[in-house]
C-alpha cells in the first residue's frame, strides 16, 4: 500500500507502524468502552429490578411512596448517572487525545525527514489548526475525504475543554451545536449536556478518527509519491 514512503530515505515501516498503533489504539477504546458499559449496564439492571420488587412501594399514599424511594434509592440513581457521564465523558477525552496525538507525531516526523523550511513551532493556533495547517498549506498534502471527517472533529472539539475547564457547561452558541449532533442531550438546566445511552456519539466519532488517520495516511503516501517525481 505504501510502495512510495520510503523515498527520500523515509522509512516505510513507519506508516504502517503508525496505522497499526492507531487502529490498536481505537480497538483498545472500543473493548474498553464495551466492558465498561456491561458494568453500567448491570448495576442499572439490578437497581430496577431492586426498585420494581421493594414491598415498601407499594403505598396507597403517593407521597410515603415518593419520600420512601428518595431516601433510600435517591442516591444511587444519581450515582448511577454519574457513572455514565464520568466514563463516557473520559473515553470522549481520550478520543481527541488521541487525535491530536497522532497527528503531532505524523507531523513531527514528517517535519523531521522532509527537512521543510515550515516549522511546527512558527505556526500558530490550537493544535489540530496547526497540524492542518501544516499538513495541507506547508507540505502540500492533498484533501481528500479525511479533511471531512477532520473538520467533524474539529467543530466538536470545545465539547472536550468545556468538559476539562468548566465541568461540561456550555454557552449559548454551544448548546446550539449541540442540540444538532446525534447521540447527545442537553440537560433540562440548559447549560449541560450527557452522551446518550445508545453511543451513538462516541460510536461517530470514533469512526470519524478511524477514517480521517486512513485517508491522511493515503495522501502522505501520495505525497511522497508527487515528491519523487517532482525530484525526477
């Protein structure tokens, strides 16, 4: 598949290196989120099922039935929910993590064996802007449909600082986005937002970063290749 990365004494085992570490990152993501949400899944199951056969609900008075329940299960609905907003929100970080990491090191190396005048450190932005920026503007690599799915990712990513530098509260304009993206609800104070049970968010975004490394990694090829000839 990589017949041309290894011009320019660019090592070829690279770019397959770096897709393996990251389709082995993303199937460690998914296994990790599966066993995870089997966990959630059967704390859930065992505290309905401790709801629907607890005798002591089953008062004619609405309100001993109401005081009774918050009392003695209250908490550990709450808790319940907590669960699932701790792990899902943290596998969401570790997500863009990962994005950005691999990018950087793409980059990095690509900087290293190109020897181009575009140095990392003179560009300016937040990370993901200035590791496109340098790929697509600097190097030159073609866009093609991996620029797609960046893009997604990009316009998601305030998700992850609202999470990381205000405890997931979110603006106006925000919530907007928000409201507009499959997979997430916005609490009924307005200013939070959780990832949905069905996962359907973080099932996206996965796959986004999936098929944005692999279209990346088919431009890079294709820019060796764009190399070798110019240098002919």
């Amino acid at each position: 598949m990589f017949d041309n990365a290894n011009y320019i004494d660019y090592n070829l085992s690279y770019l397959h290196s770096f897709e393996y570490s990251i389709q082995s990152s993303i199937g460690t993501l998914k296994k990790y989120i599966e066993e995870n949400e089997k966990w959630i899944k059967q704390f859930e199951n065992n505290l309905k099922e401790n709801i629907s056969n607890d005798s002591q609900l089953t008062s004619n008075d609405e309100l001993v039935n109401a005081s009774y329940y918050f009392n003695k299960y209250e908490l550990e609905v709450q808790l319940l929910q907590e669960f699932k907003n701790t792990h899902r929100f943290s596998v969401f970080i570790t997500m863009i993590t990962l994005f950005e990491g691999k990018l950087k090191s793409l980059c990095e190396i690509l900087e290293k064996k190109v020897q181009s005048k575009a140095k990392l450190k003179g560009i300016r932005g937040n990370h993901l802007q200035l590791y496109f920026q340098f790929l697509t503007e600097d190097l030159k690599i073609e866009k093609n449909d991996w620029v797609t799915h960046y893009n997604s990712i990009q316009n998601l990513k305030f998700l992850r600082n609202s999470l990381v530098h205000q405890e997931g509260l979110i603006t106006d304009d925000e919530r907007k986005i928000i409201e507009k993206t499959p997979g997430l609800t916005i609490h009924h104070s307005g200013q939070l937002f959780t990832i949905n049970d069905d996962l359907q968010f973080l099932t996206d975004f996965i796959n986004k970063i999936d098929l944005a490394f692999k279209g990346l990694i088919k431009s890079v090829d294709n820019y060796f290749k764009d190399f070798k000839t110019s240098a002919n």
